[in-house]
C-alpha cells in the first residue's frame, strides 16, 4: 500500500500534465512529496496547472509533435525519477532499443 509520502524527492515529468488524467496524477504525486514536471502543448493550460498544484509544481509548453523540441525540453530538465505520458494515443513512441542511448547523471 503506498504511503503518503511515495514521491518524497522524486522528480516526476508528465507529458500531457495540464488536464485530465496528468492533472489528476501531478496532483497525487505533488501531494507525496515530488517536485512534477508537467508539459503540454499550450503555455496557458500549463500555467494554471502549476498554479492549482501548487508546491513543487513547475513546467513548460513543449510541442510534443516536435521531436527536437522534446529533445531540447529533456536536455535541459535533465535527469528524473518517473516519466509519465498522458498526452494521447496519437503520438508513436519509438521502440526503447531502437531510441538513442542517453546519458543520465
């Protein structure tokens, strides 16, 4: 059974964080101690997210179509504990063999 303090310094990056399911699951997160990452497509859902969250809520705008963008957005973020993808079914994610290695500190 999980305790309510699971994600205690846990870095958390949700894809798709700013309505619905990732909303829901930044929320829960934040509320046992994680610092969330939430990332969608519109600046301005992204930012009353942060601000219904709260905490240790942060984010960005990050056209997730764009491959170099999400590139761009993962360099600079760097490292995290927990990815969670809630953006649709639309988008393919590429087989983990088939992905470049990436180098984590």
């Amino acid at each position: 059974m999980p305790t309510e303090k699971d994600f205690e310094n846990k870095r958390v990056v949700i894809i798709g964080g700013s309505s619905e399911i990732g909303l829901a699951i930044a929320e829960k997160v934040t509320s046992q101690g994680a610092e969330v990452v939430i990332v969608s497509s519109k600046a301005e859902r992204v930012q009353e997210a942060i601000q219904s969250i709260g905490g240790k809520a942060r984010g960005e705008a990050v056209g997730v179509f764009d491959e170099k963008a999400v590139e761009s957005f993962f360099a600079k973020r760097g490292a995290f504990d927990h990815l969670v993808f809630t953006a649709g079914d639309s988008l393919r994610l590429h087989e983990l063999a088939d992905a470049d290695e990436v180098q984590v500190e």
